[in-house]
C-alpha cells in the first residue's frame, strides 16, 4: 500500500465548505505516482505505458479544509493487460471517499493494449489489497 498525505487548499472547498467532488479524481491521480514508476521510472510523458480504462469514487464522509487528508493506495486486481486500485481519502480516522481507477498497459504507437509483464506483475502484486 501506498501513502499520501495531502494538505487541502481553501480553493479546493465548495460553497458548503467541503472539499469539492471535482478534487478527490486529482487527488488520487498524485497519489497513484508510485504505480506509474512501476511503467515509467522516469516518467516521461514521451514513454508513457499506461491509460485509464474507467474511473470511479464514492463519496462515503465529509472532507473539510484545514484538516490533512491521507490516501491509501493499493491493487485490487492484476489482469493480463490491465490492472484495478482501490484508493481511500481519510480523515480524522475516518474514510470519506473511496475510488478505483482501471489501469490499461497500451502500447501509445500500436495504439492497442499490451500484456503486462512478469516484472510489472510482481511489482503490482506487493501491494495487492489484503480485504476490500
């Protein structure tokens, strides 16, 4: 698993003074960088070897400003080609929000998926969620 913690900005709450459900899919994009080191070490937006197949968050709690916020993130599931995170938002000991992203190996000049290899497998498979 892997950990982020992350300060919330004044511009990232709502009128409400939540965090806004626009920032929760930014924030998981910066907390999944350790996973993308996995594809790309250097990350190099010139060899890239990863796209998004589907994105999902549940809102589950309140997020407020001022108060750290810690993202939990793991694998859930390792396919042929593609891959699920879970990723959790806590706060005060409390998961307010919890996302999945579906992570496809792609091949950018074929423009066609490409199977994981062995080693990127073991990679994904030391952080492989213990329970969901």
């Amino acid at each position: 698993m892997f950990i982020e913690k992350v300060m919330p900005r004044f511009s990232e709450t709502d009128a409400l003074g939540h965090i806004n459900n626009t920032v929760l899919p930014v924030w998981f994009e910066v907390a999944r960088g350790p996973i993308f080191k996995f594809f790309t070490p250097d990350l190099n937006p010139h060899d890239w070897k990863l796209i998004i197949a589907k994105v999902e968050v549940s809102f589950v709690g309140e997020l407020f400003y001022g108060h750290e916020v810690t993202v939990k993130t793991s694998v859930e599931h390792i396919g042929t080609s593609s891959f699920t995170l879970r990723q959790e938002a806590w706060q005060h000991d409390k998961c307010c929000a919890i996302g999945k992203a579906v992570m496809v190996r792609y091949d950018f000049i074929a423009k066609s998926k490409q199977a994981l290899s062995v080693d990127e497998k073991a990679a994904l498979n030391e952080h492989i969620c213990q329970s969901s």
